[in-house]
C-alpha cells in the first residue's frame, strides 16, 4: 500500500529489566534508526493480564484497568497522539 504511513516501532513483551533485554532495546534503536522510523520511548512489558484479556475476548483496559501493562499502553497512546498532534 503505497498510502501506508508507519508511525513507529512498538516494543510489545517486552521482559524484565535485565542486561539481555537492554541490548534488545539497544538494537532496536539502532534498526529503527537505520530505517528511518521512530521508536517509542513506550514499552508494553509481558504481563498475565494481557493474555487473561484474550481469553476473556475483553480489552486490557476493560479486563485489568489498575494494571500496570495498563499503564503501560495509556503511556503508548498519549505518546502516538502526541506525535500525531506533532
């Protein structure tokens, strides 16, 4: 589609703080730099609630609202508007 605009990478699953994932992080700034895209300071860790939601076919906001993966997409979605708004 040549209309297609890519906003941005989003890192989703993202893991435990730990030296491994970090130089995930680190590589996926790199690439998304290398491609020219933007990538989110937001970051969507792995959490239960997430796959509770699927199953229960309920959105994370709906199924687990205090939870922190929650917060964690409110975080991405004031990010992307505040990008979209540039």
């Amino acid at each position: 589609n040549p209309a297609l605009k890519i906003s941005g990478v989003l890192i989703t699953r993202k893991g435990r703080d730990t030296v491994a994932t970090r130089a995930m992080l680190e590589q996926m700034q790199r690439k998304a730099d290398a491609a020219g895209l933007y990538l989110y300071r937001a970051t969507i860790r792995e959490a239960t609630a997430i796959r509770e939601a699927q199953i229960l076919q309920r959105s994370i906001f709906e199924h687990a609202p205090t939870a922190n993966v929650t917060a964690d997409y409110n975080s991405f979605i004031d990010e992307y508007l505040k990008q979209e708004r540039g």
